[in-house]
C-alpha cells in the first residue's frame, strides 16, 4: 500500500505541484479563514482581534440586537418577493419569447442587460427614478395628478420594495436567459404528442415542461439565492441601508461592524450565524447538482 | 375505423415545397406504409394527416369529412413517435391516462381503457415506472399505448422501430402487425426499412422527393417496381442494374449490353417496344438461379463469394457482364470456378433509360 | 402532366382566441421591455440635461438643451469626497485591477481543471468540493482574516493585494468551468500523448490549451463582467490608491455635499456600466452559456 502510493505520487507528481495553488487558496483561503472568522466570534474582540474565549456571549448580544434582527427580516422579505417574482417574470418570459416572436433576439438583449451591469449602478438607477422629488413621483404630479405617491425609497414601511424592484431588474433576465435555453432543448416530438393528446398549452408548460427543466430551475433558484445572500453594493448605493434602519441587511451589518463600528467578535458571529444558514441550504443542492454521476469516471 | 384521403396536398416549409400535389386514398382498416429515403418528406406528410403541420394546398378527408384544418385531437387519431415522446416526469400510469384526464373523462372509464391498453401491451406491471427506467422497447410500448387508449381510428408511426436494436425490432413489428389485427383501425406507417415495410403493409407507399412513386400490394411493389428507384431501393441484397439496348435476334426480342445477350420474348412488356430502344435491365440476385440441367444456361466465372448465412451471395462475371446472384450453400459455387446460371426473365424488370419507368 | 384544379382553399381558418393569444404576448412583453428600459432611458436623457432643466422634475423628457458638459465633468471633475479627479481614475484602477486578475484566474481555473479531469490525484475531488462550497459563501465570513493577513504581509489595500482576493474569489467558478469543459473532450487524446511519452505541462501546452479557446471565452466574459462590476472586494482590498469605477461611483454619487449633481451622476453611472454592456452586447449567446455552463454541470 505505502509503496504502491509512493509510485502512484510520483507519476502523477506534477499533477500533484499543479494543484498545489488551489490547495493552498482552499485551505489558507477558504477554510482557514472560515475557522478565523469562527474562532473570533467566541472572543470578545471589538477593535482588534483577542484570543479570550467568551462563549457563546457574542451570539447572544447578536440576536439582542435589534439591527441585526430587523436586518434577517429584511432579507427574508428581499428573498421572498425577490425569488417568486424573478421566477415568474423570467419563466413567463421564456415562455412568451419561446412562441416564435417577432424580434426575439431584441427580446432576449433588453431583458438580461441588467445582469450584466453592476448592482451598484442598479441600485443607483433606481434610487434615482424613484426619487420623490425629482422622479416618477415628480413627473406624474407634473402631469397634475398632485395626489400621486411614488415615495418608496424614502418611505421606512416601501424601502424593502424599491430594493426588490431594483433586484429583480437585475436578476429576471438570469432565470429568462436559463429557462429559454431550457425550452429550446426540449425535443419537437413531445410538443407534436401533447397536441395529439389535446393538451392546452399553458398546461404543457405547467404539467410537462417546467418539470423537465427542474436542473434549470434549480440552477437559477441557486444562483439568486447566492446573490441574495451577498447582497450589500446594492443596498449601500440604493438607500445605504435607510431610512433609519429600514433596509438594513446582514451582509451590511457585518461590514459596519468590521469596519466602521469596529466590533469584531459580533461582526464575526453574524457571519457565522450566515455562514452555517447557507451551509445548510445549499450542501444538499450542491451535492445532488454537481457531484452525482458527474465527472469523469476513473 | 375510418378512411383517409389526401386530395392534391400540398406541404411546405417556407419557400421550399416537401409534399407535392399528392393524392392518396386509404381504405377504412388498411395498413399502409409509407417508405422512403431519409428526407423525403414522410414524416412531414405523416404530421401533415395528424394536423401537426399545415397544408399549403389540397385537403385531407376522414370517412369524405374534411379535416383540414380540424384540431389534432378532434381529429381521432394516435400517434407513435420515433424518439417516443413520452413526458419524461410522469410515471406510465400517467402517460397513458393525460390525454384523457385533460378531456375531463371519467375517472372508472380512464382506469378501465388504461387496464385495457396496459394488458394488450403487456405493460400492466411497469405502470408506477418514469420512462427514464424503461428499456427502449418498453418505452415504445408505452408510446404505442398513449395512442390505444385515444380510441383512435387512424394510428400514424412515425419511425417506431428506428431507434430499437434488431431483435426487439422483429419482435415489436410481429406485435403491431398483430395488434392492427386485433384492432381492425386504419395504420399508416412510416419507415425507411424495407423489411418492415414489407412485412406489415397490406399496401406500401414508395416516396421520392415528396411525390409517390408506386403504391401497391408488397409483392407487386418488389416484384413489379414501377421504376429504377423502387427497383433499387426495395431488396436486399440489391438489384443488379444494367444499362444496354434490346436488339432483334433472329425472331424474337433480346437485351444486349456487350456482349452479353438475353432472351426476352418472354418478358411481359406492358408497352410496345421496338429493337434499338435503350433500356435499363433490373435483376434481382435471387432471379438468377443455379442452372439444373436445363438448356438456356449462360456460363460465368465466379469472382467472389459473400456467405450470407442461409444462402451464399455470388458475384460472377458473365460475357463481360458482372452480376450477382444467389446460389445455395451445397450448389459448389467457390470463388474462380465457372458456375452456370439461369435467369427468369418473367421476373426481371425492364426501364426505360431516360424515364426510369417501367416498360 | 395536367394539373388539376385545387379542391380546396389552403388557408387556415382565422381563430380569433389566436390572434388574441398573439396581441397578448406581445403587449406583455413589450411592456416588459419598456420597464427593463426605463432604467437605461431615463439614465441617458438625463446625463444630457443642464441641472436647471432637472429641476423641473421631468425624467422622461428629451433634453431641450443637448449638452455633454456632464459626461465630461464625470469624467475629468466630480468629486470623489475631497478629491475631484473624476471617474477616469476610477476607470484606469479597475483596468490595472481587471487585467491581471483575468489573466492569473484564467490560467489558474485553466490548470486546476485539467489536473482534475485528466489526472489522478488524491484527495482533489474533496479540495474542489470544498472550493465549490466555499464560492456559496458570503465573502463577509472570510473578509476580515483576510485582510489581517494581507496586513501581516504587506500587500492589504496594494494592487497585488485586490488582485489575489480576485483570483481567490474566481477560482471556483473557474476552475468549475475548465473541469467540465474538459471532461468533455475524449480521454483518447490524452492517453495517446502520454503513450508517446508526453508529460504534464506538455500535454497541457500542446494539446488541451489549443483546444480551450471556447471555454476561454467564456470565462473571460464571465470574469471581465464580474471583476468589473465588483464593489464589495475593491471598497475592502483595493486601498485608497487603487479604488475600482464602481466604488468611485458611488462615492461620486453618494458622498457628495451640497445638491446633487445628478445629470453628472447619471453619466457617471453610464461611464461605469460601458465596459459590462460592451461585453455583453458583442458577446451575445456566449454570455448567456457562461451563466449557464458556469452553474450546471456541463
Ligand atoms: N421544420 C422544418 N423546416 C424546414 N424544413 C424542414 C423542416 N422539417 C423538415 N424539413 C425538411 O423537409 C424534408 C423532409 O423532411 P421529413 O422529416 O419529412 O423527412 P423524412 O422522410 O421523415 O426523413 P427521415 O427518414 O430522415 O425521418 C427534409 O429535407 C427536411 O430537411
Ligand atoms: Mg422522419
């Protein structure tokens, strides 16, 4: 066994060089850090980092603390809305530009530039637009309606909203641009069958073909869900988490923490609290997505 | 049950015409098989009778009702597909029983006609199955249940076997040719493989190029091509083709090619001919036969021998003139001896050079 | 041959309920593409206005006075808290910052996925999970160790330092991409160069680089967009000599005193999203597989 590993290493040893780099950034990098991040949370490190050990203190003064849980509702709101509404924007889309339109590829241009662009300047754009003073709000009572209200980016109880107007611009084009290629790989034949079978089409698409593209949707859910999680650039250009506390996230309250409240061992016992929420969330999809039956058998 | 009639149909796609002026009458319980090379517009002509593709021209009866522009599921037909078609999320329970759920059918009398279907194609025990954990034969079963269970009265195939290895192929093609017994409905079939085209079609349908080049019983279509392309696409191993001259030989008719001569005073020509005419000689291996004593033996050298299991394939040289043949596996035929053969010329088939038809 | 006369005219019956069903998907997804460009209307109309006409609060009009005076203050003059440079050193920083980091994760993504496709090295598969996990995290669970060590080496807040932190960051998504991309070439290949006696790096010079160009292009797009559009890592690592487009922007945008410049805003928006759309506007389909190829197994 020893010996046979001994010659096994040496004929693959360049391979073995070769990968050190990924080694070295998934051990210091990813894991290290992570293990850092972790240690820290059970010290009462404010400004600079102590290596006390203090329990499980931090993580009660966290979910004392009213940012922090105004923040963790913020984002199961963002998420919701955000993930239903980008899901059946994008799919109707898919959908609708699957039934032999006109222009199709314009279509498919104008609705996913935005994901190409940088969540600040979405967040920008629409602080913008949404600006009561000079925006839609503006015009439309330009216009003579004196009544009308468009004040969300300023107004505590609608923030929320104007963050997730500004994020499923962004992000629907992601879900239409996965689901149509989706649709499109789906063979003539079993369109041909339903038609034979007398199947309404909005029902083929409910019955048949939406579960056919679960990979699809899984791969979409994920890749928003990701970007929900991570969502601060948008957030800090849009309102910068106000008015008040209003639009508050936890990326941004670890950042704040870090880096301007300077209160380490919190900071890092949010991002723990993260990071063991999306542990748990994504290992299952990880591993049913990527590592069943794929790769290249030995 | 029903009839089928196309009356001057044209389909197209586009700018390009795939089915041209077309007239086809099938009769009500028949089993007709559309045959050709790949692209020559069977499917679109199959799809254009089940209503998945429009006509550009011409119309379609069921039982002399038109149905040109009926709905496909008013239609009351089922089809089968070559790559099956089934809805990949749905178990074989479902697949069968969709179609008619969404019609709002009874639930007793949906139970009841997919019992029915799933006994007659021995599939009752695969019922909870997803199609991902069916063989390919059962998987064509399955599809061939889908339509069982539509009552239809014209089934279309496109394909069913095509994507099935040899063995399940024979066994499935006894399977439809005995359902079609059972079932007395209206088949048309298609297929680019002779065989299955000859043994399940009360009538075959040769196409080209979108137009029908021949449509009779299986034996007149092989034995009697209407011409050089049936000739050469039906039969295996191949026709032998030979391009000469009839020439008067004393009192009677021959075909010349070379130096090679043929009696053919014999031969039924469905049209006056006279000496000189250029014509294509079709022959197929299996009409030439081992000489038995017989006088009108022509003598050859046998250049190769291709053993083809029950029979040897031979190819000899005659006069100049290569042609192979069938010969028996205890006939003595070996590569570089001198074989004597005598050829039927009542079943050889002549061609007009130019037309290619039939003379 | 006569032709007789059709039996029949050819014409598929009109069906209203059709037609409707037409007016429909079209009208949604017309509208739909107006709202997705709203945002990008609304940016270049107003980036051409005088700050007197934006007063009167009409963000849809036309500019009745067509100036450039603020796209050429964004880019030479607007004031990034106490210094007024303009975006163009924003622009050159995430040029330096962009290059090297495309370049390193590129080849590195390059190198990981034909070590792991094509060689046997164990324990790989469980270092590539690990990487594949850790790209779900938020970066906040590793941000502050990082810059700790960073600081201990001298390189936080250098160019060398955004860099790294890029190259760490897009290793995942990278080395992802290769993997798949070559798990899809014939094993043939690669065994009959090590029969002729060829070794790792000449394998992977001679025969598989060659044959990468698609791949290539796709991570390029993806990490041109991404390292572009990043805020997050360039606000933390860059330093203030290095600061990326995005995050001068949103200093430009947000930091400002007095009343906001917003026609100069709005150009600064759009000078920051030319290189993103640029990309995406000329990469076209290649975008679209790269959001996908870079999430599903390939
Ligand atoms: N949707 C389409 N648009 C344009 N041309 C088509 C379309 N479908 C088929 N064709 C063309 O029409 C011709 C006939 O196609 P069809 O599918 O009917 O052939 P087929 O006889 O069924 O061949 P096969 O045996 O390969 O299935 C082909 O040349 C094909 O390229
Ligand atoms: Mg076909």
């Amino acid at each position: 066994m020893g010996a046979e590993f001994t010659r096994h290493v040496k004929r693959n040893l360049v391979a073995y060089i070769a990968l050190l780099p990924m080694a070295a950034v998934v051990i210091f990098a990813y894991l290290g850090t992570m293990a850092w991040s972790v240690r820290l949370s059970f010290s009462s490190s404010k400004l600079l980092p102590r290596s006390d050990f203090v329990g499980l203190n931090q993580y009660v003064t966290l979910f004392d603390t009213s940012r922090w849980l105004t923040s963790l509702g913020n984002l199961a709101v963002i998420a919701f809305f955000f993930l239903l509404i980008c899901f059946v924007l994008g799919c109707l889309l898919a959908i609708f530009i699957d039934q032999n339109v006109r222009g199709e590829s314009l279509f498919r241009t104008v609705f996913l530039y935005p994901y190409a662009m940088s969540f600040v300047v979405a967040g920008l754009i629409w602080q913008w637009i949404l600006n009561p003073d000079l925006g839609i709000q503006a015009t439309m009572r330009g216009f003579g309606f004196s009544g009308f209200v468009l004040d969300w980016v300023v107004n505590p109880r609608m923030v929320l909203y104007a963050v997730i107007l500004a994020t499923v611009w962004h992000g629907s084009g992601l879900v239409m641009a996965l689901i149509l290629a989706g649709l499109r790989g789906i063979d003539g034949e079993i369109w041909r069958a339903t038609r034979i079978d007398g199947i309404p089409a909005w029902r083929v698409y409910l019955s048949i073909v939406l579960p056919m593209l679960r990979p699809m949707i899984i791969t979409s859910l994920v890749l928003l869900s990701i970007s929900i999680v991570k969502m601060y650039d948008v957030v800090v250009a849009m309102t910068n988490g106000g008015p008040g506390t209003a639009s508050e996230v936890p990326a941004k309250f670890i950042m704040d923490n870090l880096f301007e409240r300077a209160n380490i061992g919190l900071a890092t016992a949010a991002s723990t609290v993260m990071l063991i929420t999306v542990l748990m969330v994504m290992a299952p999809v990880i591993y049913s997505q990527y590592f069943r039956k794929s790769g290249r058998a030995a | 049950m029903s009839s089928v009639s196309l009356e001057s149909l044209d389909v197209s796609y586009g700018n390009v015409q795939i089915v041209r002026n077309l007239d086809l009458n099938i009769r009500d319980g028949e089993f007709l098989v559309l045959l050709g090379p790949s692209g020559c517009g069977k499917s679109t002509l199959l799809s254009a009778i089940g209503g998945l593709t429009d006509v550009s021209g011409g119309r379609i009866l069921f039982n002399d009702k038109d149905v040109t522009w009926t709905d496909p599921k008013d239609r009351g037909i089922g089809m089968v597909f070559q790559s099956y078609a089934l809805y990949p999320t749905m178990s074989v329970e479902r697949n069968l029983s969709f179609g008619l759920r969404i019609a709002g059918i009874d639930r007793a009398i949906i139970e009841k006609k997919v019992k029915w279907a799933a006994d007659l194609l021995q599939i009752a025990h695969l019922l909870d199955r997803k199609p991902s954990a069916l063989s390919g034969g059962q998987r064509q079963r399955v599809a061939i249940g889908r339509a069982l269970v539509r009552d239809a009265d014209i089934f279309l195939f496109d394909e069913p076997l095509s994507n099935l290895d040899a063995k399940l192929r024979a066994e499935l093609r006894l399977e439809i040719k005995k359902l079609h017994k059972t079932l007395k409905s209206t088949m048309i079939y298609v297929t680019h493989d002779q065989i299955e085209a000859l043994t399940l079609a009360d009538r075959i349908a040769v196409m080209k190029d979108g137009i029908i080049q021949q449509l009779d019983t299986p034996l007149n279509v092989y034995n009697k091509p209407a011409n050089e392309f049936v000739g050469s696409f039906l039969g295996s191993p191949a026709m032998n083709k030979v391009e000469g001259a009839l020439v008067a030989d004393g009192d009677h008719l021959s075909f010349a090619a070379g130096d090679f001569r043929l009696d053919v005073s014999r031969y039924p020509f469905t049209q006056k001919v006279e000496s000189g005419r250029k014509v294509v000689l079709g022959l197929r291996p299996e009409h030439i036969l081992p000489a038995s004593g017989s006088a009108a033996a022509i003598e050859g050298k046998v250049s190769l021998v291709e053993p083809m299991g029950s029979s040897i394939l031979a190819w000899s040289v005659f006069d100049g003139l290569s042609l192979s043949h069938l010969v028996g596996q205890d006939d003595g035929c070996e590569a570089d001896r001198t074989f004597a053969v005598t050829i039927d010329v009542q079943k050889a088939s002549f061609f007009d050079v130019e037309t290619g038809w039939r003379l | 041959m006569m032709r007789q006369a059709k039996p029949a005219v050819a014409r598929r019956p009109l069906n209203y309920q059709e037609v409707w069903g037409r007016v429909g998907i079209y009208a949604f997804l017309g509208v739909v593409a107006l709202f997705f460009l709203l945002p990008l209307y609304v940016m270049l109309v107003t980036s051409f206005k005088s700050m007197d006409e934006i007063r009167l609060g009409l963000i849809f009009s036309l500019p009745r006075q067509f100036t450039i005076d603020a796209w050429v203050k964004a880019w030479t003059s607007a004031c990034t808290g106490l210094e007024c440079t303009g975006l163009r050193v924003g622009f050159g920083n995430s040029v330096k910052i962009l290059v090297p980091s495309v370049v390193v994760s590129i080849l590195l993504g390059a190198v990981n996925g034909y070590a792991l496709s094509f060689w046997k090295v164990k324990g790989a598969n469980v270092l590539f999970a690990c990487l594949l996990l850790g790209s779900f995290i938020p970066y906040q669970v590793f941000i502050y160790p990082l810059v700790r060590v960073y600081a201990q080496t001298g390189i936080y807040g250098s160019l060398a330092g955004i860099v790294l932190t890029h190259v760490i960051f897009g290793m995942p998504v990278m080395t992802l991409l290769f993997r798949n991309y070559y798990s899809g070439l014939p094993i043939e290949l690669f065994k009959a160069a090590r029969i002729d006696g060829a070794g790792f790096w000449k394998i992977f010079v001679s025969i598989i680089l060659p044959m990468s160009a698609p791949i290539a292009i796709v991570a390029v797009i993806m990490q041109v967009t991404a390292i572009w559009n990043d805020f997050l890592l360039g606000l933390v690592f860059a330093g203030r000599e290095n600061l990326p487009m995005t995050v001068q922007l949103n200093n430009i945008v947000n930091t400002t005193t007095g009343e906001r410049a917003y026609n100069v805003n709005m150009a600064a928006t759009v000078l920051t999203s030319l290189v993103p759309l640029a990309v995406y506007l000329l990469s076209g389909r290649w975008f679209v597989r790269g959001i996908a190829s870079g999430a599903v197994k390939g």
